[in-house]
C-alpha cells in the first residue's frame, strides 16, 4: 500500500516538474521581454522623443527643408529602380536554381549569397575600384561621357549590389515546395514558358515575390555604408536620405535628422507590419498546397 | 502533332539556356566581378605589401576591436536568442504575437537610425547619458556602444534560425526525459540543447557575419577615435577618404574572406546536417 502511494507520487511529480515552476516561466518570460524593450524598443522611444522635442510644428518644418525632400526622393527613385531590376533577377535566378539542372549550380547558388558576406563599406570600394576614374572600366565610361563612381549611377549600382539576394532566398525554397507538375501539366497542354510563367508559375508564388520585395525595399531605404563611399558624400549633390541622417547628426543642426530618422523608422515599422501580414498568407497558402 | 510537341520543346529549351545566360550574366557583372576586382587589386603589390598594410598598428588595432565586440555580441546573442525563441515558443502570455512580430525590427531599421536611436537615448546629452556617466560608464563613442549597435542589428538571426526548429521539436523525448526524472535544467541541457545547437550555430555564424561588417550603427555610436573605438568598416572608410587605397583594400580583402570562411563552413556543415538527416 505504501510502496504504491509513493510509486503514484513519483509519477506525478515529474509531469509537474516538467513544465519547469510558474514562477520560473514567468521570470523567463519577464527577462526576455525585459532584454527585447531595452534593446530595440526604448533606443526607439528615445528617437521618437527626441524628434518630437520641440512638438509637432518643428518636427513638420524639419520635413519640409528642401534638403530633406530632395535626399527622400532620392532614396526613392534609387529603391525603385534597384528594387525593379532585382525583382526580375530575383524571380529569373530563383527559377533557374531550382528548375535547371547545369554545371556549377551549388557553386552559383552560394555565389547569390556573397553580398551577405560584404560589409556595405566594402561593397562601396569594390565598385569604386572597378568604376573610379581611374579604373579601365571608369576611363573607358568617362571618356564616352558616363560618370559611374562619384555619380548617381554609382549609388544606384551599390545599392543593387546589397539587395542582390533577398528575392531570390526567399523564392528557392517556394519554387521547390511547389515542384514541377502544374507546369509540366501546363507545357503538355501546350503552353509555352512564358503562358506557363504568367498563369501557373507566378500565381503561386507570389506572396513570395512580395515578401522578399518588402525585403529589398527595406534594405534599400536603408542602404547607408556602400552608397557613402560610393557618392563621395559630394555635399547638397548626390545624398539618400541616410546619407543626409548621417551628416545632420554631425553637424551641429540635428533637428533635421532626428525628423527624417523618425520618418524611416517609422517607415521601416510600416515595411515590417506589411512582413508580418504577408508570413501570414505565405504560411495560409502552404497550407492549401500540402 | 509529334512534330509540333518536339518543335515546341525545343524552343522551350532554347528559352530556358537563354533565361540561365541572362541571369548569370547578371549575376557575374553585379556580384562577381566587383568581388575580383577588389581581390586582385588588394594582392597585387605583393604579400610583404598586404601585411605591412595590415599589420599597421592602427589597421590591427581595428581588425582586432572588430572581432573582439563580434564575438562579445555573439556570446550574448547566442544565449538571449535561445532564451528569447524557447520563451516566443513554449509560452503563451498576453501580446505574444506582436512581440514576435517586432523581433524583425532591426532586419527593417535603417543602420543609421539604429545608430541615432542609440545616440538619442545613451548620448552625453540625454537623461541615461549623463546618470552613466555620473557613474563612470561611457556607452557612445566607446567601445560598450559598439556591442550595443551589435546585439541591436542582430537581435533576429539566433532567434529566427532556432524557433523553427524548436516548434518542429517532437516533445516526446523530453517528456521521456522528465518521466524518468530528470529536472527541467537536464533535461534541457541533455535532451533538447543537442537538437538545438546546429540552429543556433547557424544564427551564430550569420550574426558574426554580419557584425564582423556593420557601418553604419557602429559608426554613429562609436565616433571615430583611433586606437579606441574604430572598427575596420570605420578604419577602411578612413583610408578610403585620405586616399591610402591600398590600406583599405588589405583590411578589406582580411574581413571579406573571413566572412566568406564563415559562411563556407556553415553551409558544410548544414549539408553534413543534411546528408545525416537524410541517411
């Protein structure tokens, strides 16, 4: 009788202790909450703060500066374009990664992945070595006139060189859940590749597609180390909006670079809440798929 | 009709050599041919010319800071990560799905707004500021700042590589475990961390990758005092603008292949992972 007691007490007491102690969940919790605040959420309190120091009315004058307007549009026209060409590449590599069978594709598909292993400032003097005036190629482009290194083209090109992988990441893996029998089915129907692409191959992947345009958009509003060496910081001419972030903080007229700092951030915010909604359908419609 | 199915498969294979050309191409211009460009010129004067230009004093002292807040940053990441996905996955508490959204905050953040978030909030003119240096502790245009800009970009890689992993954890192993009486520190520790420790290397490795190259927060944050808190990004950007071309492209070519070095091990040892899977 006693034996059996404990035999049923023992057996209890290891489910309870599974679930580790409420008290100890709870300070789990509470720790990694606490980390999370202290490192990402107060920093960004703190530039909210300081932005809004003086109120609204400085914050909407700070915005309305020339200077600022011209570097935001700037960034713009910069993300639009890299996000564009790299969207197309994106889906094309992705489709030739997995769709294709040729020599060197593990090496191509860890070649996609270098950008993420070039510091931004390296990425600037790469472009510049191969561009700069003093390069073959740049001498060869200046003397027809082109101005790459120093020059909107340059900043355009580095920003394309960073964003290079994020379509195409996040594409390979979809393209390979999805597999080939709706576009094979689609080619003995009698369509060719690119009726298969429009009506077969994109409908399914296109949450995908936009996920990592999201990516890129971010990434590219971003872009600050590659686009600094690569503008030479040529004052009031060729400056992003990071770039004019980074100067205004040095000078000793911040207010305009906490206003245009809150403006990403805020930005950035509204990018990440668009991630969130797309995870959500990306995982929906794989759940469709199985 | 079988004439038209072959005619038509062969203008489809036409097509597909046509796509693999136009994006490898691509791909060779924008990527690979940068990469060798910037290779051959950092070797081209010579070995004895490379390491005079990186054993320069203040060159060596950066490469050594930057490895040295990496590896800080990624000791502590590692842990708050595991800690911080175990926590996204195991518990329910009220605001879990927003919390778990903002994890990829800094993936969105301009570096640079980081970098004046963390200036806004530890600068010598705000309230934190001045109560740490009252205390002696100096967080912005030091070395404390830099790991802080660190941990802040990398906040996500540890715990996006290991929450997926955590979730397709089968649990009856530690439920195994726990009915042969094993504590909920063992069973951690023996059952579930030897799962857990491919995905955390791997968030491990992209984060020092990735801080191994940070700009711009580190160079907000850390000002720009040689000797002290100048990180190779911030010492090659240095060179770059006093024209010494060859001192940057040294430097350059060291934190490039440690970083490609990094990456290349890590996707070895994810297809050894796989292949074991796999067998």
């Amino acid at each position: 009788m006693r034996a059996e007691s404990g035999e049923a007490a023992e057996a209890v007491v290891p489910l309870r202790r599974r679930e580790g102690s409420p008290w100890g969940r709870r300070l789990l919790i509470g720790a990694e909450l606490a980390w999370f605040a202290a490192l990402i959420l107060v920093p960004g309190l703190a530039l909210a703060r300081q932005a809004l120091a003086g109120g609204l009315r400085p914050l909407v004058e700070a915005l309305a500066e020339p200077a600022v307007q011209r570097s935001f549009a700037m960034s713009l026209g910069i993300t639009l374009v890299a996000t564009a060409v790299n969207t197309v590449f994106g889906v094309a590599m992705a489709l030739v990664l997995v769709r294709q069978r040729f020599f060197g594709r593990t090496l191509v598909d860890g070649v996609v992945d270098m950008p993420f292993a070039v510091s931004p400032i390296v990425a600037g003097l790469m472009l510049i070595v191969l561009y700069g005036p003093d390069s073959a190629v740049g001498g060869w482009l200046e003397a027809r006139g082109f101005q790459v290194a120093y020059a909107l083209p340059g900043m355009v090109l580095a920003t394309m060189f960073v964003t290079v992988p994020f379509v195409v990441r996040e594409l390979v893996p979809i393209l390979r859940e999805l597999g080939e029998e709706y576009e094979q089915a689609a080619h003995t129907l009698g369509a060719g590749r690119w009726r298969t692409f429009w009506s077969v191959t994109l409908p399914s992947i296109r949450w995908g597609v936009a996920y990592g345009v999201t990516l890129t958009v971010a990434r590219c509003l971003g872009e600050f180390g590659a686009v600094l060496v690569v503008s030479g910081n040529v004052m009031g001419r060729t400056q992003t909006a990071t770039l004019y972030i980074a100067e205004g903080i040095e000078s000793f007229h911040p207010e305009g670079a906490y206003a245009a700092s809150l403006v990403l951030a805020a930005t950035s915010f509204v990018l990440l809440v668009g991630m969130d909604l797309l995870r959500a359908r990306l995982e929906r419609s794989e759940e469709v798929e199985s | 009709m079988a004439a038209g199915t072959a005619s038509l498969a062969r203008r489809r294979e036409r097509q597909g050599r046509a796509l693999r050309g136009a994006s490898l191409s691509y791909l060779g211009v924008m990527v690979v041919l940068p990469i060798l460009a910037m290779a051959w010129q950092a070797v081209e004067p010579g070995p004895g010319a490379f390491w005079a230009a990186v054993s320069d004093p203040y060159a060596w002292h950066a490469l050594k800071l930057t490895f040295a807040t990496a590896i800080i940053m990624v000791l502590v990441g590692a842990v708050t990560g595991t800690a911080t996905a175990w926590v996204l996955v195991r518990y329910e508490f009220p605001g879990k799905h927003l919390v778990n959204a903002l994890i990829d905050l800094p993936f969105a953040v301009p570096t640079v707004v980081t970098g004046v978030m963390l200036v806004a909030l530890y600068g010598p003119s705000s309230v934190v500021g001045a109560i740490l240096a009252e205390g002696g502790v100096r967080v912005i245009y030091d070395q404390p700042g830099i790991i802080l800009a660190l941990l802040f970009v990398t906040y996500p890689f540890v715990i996006r590589s290991v929450q997926p992993v955590l979730l397709a954890l089968d649990r009856a192993e530690e439920e195994a475990a726990a009915t042969l009486g094993a504590g909920p520190w063992t069973t951690f520790l023996r059952v579930t961390l030897p799962t857990l420790w491919p995905s955390i290397l791997t968030g491990s490795a992209l984060s020092f990758s990735r801080a191994l190259g940070e700009y711009g927060s580190v160079v907000m944050v850390a000002g720009n005092q040689p000797l002290l808190a100048k990180t190779a990004p911030i010492y090659i950007f240095g060179e770059i603008e006093s024209g010494n071309r060859h001192g940057a492209l040294a430097v350059s070519a060291v934190l490039l292949a440690s970083s490609l070095l990094i990456l290349v091990a890590l996707n070895a040892l994810q297809r050894r992972g796989e292949v074991r899977d796999a067998s």
